[in-house]
C-alpha cells in the first residue's frame, strides 16, 4: 500500500508539472500573439493617420490652386489703367493741373 500511495504521489506531482508547463506554454503564446496583433493595430492606424496627413496636404493643395486660379482669373479682367485726358481751363487752353474737387472725386474708388 505504501508503494501505491507513493506512485499516485509522483504521478500527481507530475501530472501538476505537466499542467503548469501547459499553462506557461499557452501564455507565452498568448503574450506572442497580443504582441503580434497589436504591432498590426500600431501599423494600421500609423497607415490611417498618414492617409489623413496626405488627404489634407491634398485638399490644402487644391483650395491653394483655386485661390491662385482665382485671383489669376481677377487680375486678368480688371481693366486697363484710363488713358490720361486734358481739361481745359475756363479760357480754352489745356489746363497745367486738376482742380482740387476733380482730384477729390478722381480719388474715391467706386464699387463695380
């Protein structure tokens, strides 16, 4: 009897080391595989953020060239500066210099 209680002892103890070298096996091949999926989330949204940055680089761009298109556009319909024109003066001769009330008006800008 002796014998037999000392064989289900080591059997025991060994069954309790087998589970335990399970048990540390499958945590560290849990901890390998949490590690393995979140390098690919750090790599996912590492992806992510840098289609945004390129997205926004991207729409800046295009609102900058139609700012540009824009007062390109602007400048070529503006008119041309007027073409310089004599007053004459109360006596028919062409006058030296505008009287202050025309240089006045001449100074305000209209909208158009």
């Amino acid at each position: 009897k002796l014998e037999q209680a000392l064989r289900i002892k080591r059997a025991l103890e060994a069954a309790a080391e087998r589970r335990e070298s399970t048990l540390g096996q499958r945590i560290e091949k849990a901890r390998s595989e949490l590690s393995r999926v979140q390098a690919a989330i750090e790599l996912k949204e590492a992806a992510a953020a840098a289609q945004l940055v390129a997205a926004r680089r991207s729409h800046f761009a295009k609102l900058n060239d139609a700012d540009v298109r824009v007062q390109l556009s602007r400048q070529s319909r503006q008119t041309k500066p007027p073409v310089a024109f004599e007053v004459a003066s109360g006596d028919g001769s062409a006058a030296g210099q505008l009287p202050a009330a025309v240089i006045d008006r001449l100074q305000i800008k209209t909208r158009r």
